[in-house]
C-alpha cells in the first residue's frame, strides 16, 4: 500500500515542476516577444512594417508611413494640433473635456 501513495506523492511532484516550468518558458517567450519588438519594430509602421518618415504638420512633429499613408502622433500632440485651428471638431472636442 505504501507504493501506491508514494507514486501519487511522484506524480503530483512532477504536475508541479512541469506546470512551474511552463510558467518560466511563458516568461522567457514574453520576454523575448518585447525585445524583438523593441528591437526590430523601432520607427516602423505597425501595419505593414515599413519605415516611418518623420514630418512635420502645422509645426507639430509627426510620423506617416510612404507605403500605407498611416500617420502617429505623439500623446499631446492631437491636443496641440487642435489649439491651432480654433473652428474645427478637434476644439470643441477637448475644450468640452477642460471645462
């Protein structure tokens, strides 16, 4: 009988190390997935992986990819864009959010 509970003692020991094991690959993989973006994906489009050509618009830098047209902006940079053009959606838009 002492058999018995010591390969059920085993067999969850080993439930243990496979599912903590897995754990640590996940992270590895995370890891890895971040660097590879960082590394690779700096200053690119994020739909078709081109390159990204700075340029500026109404004196705000932006980003606008030559092969599908898509362009970002930076995390002010719609509010700067808006403040210059006082008659268009954009002011109303965050204006209303101000005040």
């Amino acid at each position: 009988m002492n058999s018995k509970w010591d390969e059920r003692e085993k067999a969850l020991e080993d439930q243990y190390i496979y599912n903590e094991e897995k754990k640590k690959i996940e992270k590895m993989r995370e890891a890895a997935r971040e660097k590879i973006i960082k590394t690779y994906c700096k200053n690119r489009c994020p739909k078709c992986g081109t390159a990204i050509m700075p340029m500026t618009f109404r004196g705000v830098p932006l980003d606008k990819c030559p092969t599908c047209g898509g362009i970002w902006l930076g995390p002010r940079d719609l509010q700067i864009l808006a403040s210059k053009d006082h008659r268009s959606w954009f002011d109303k838009w965050f204006r209303e959010e101000e005040g």
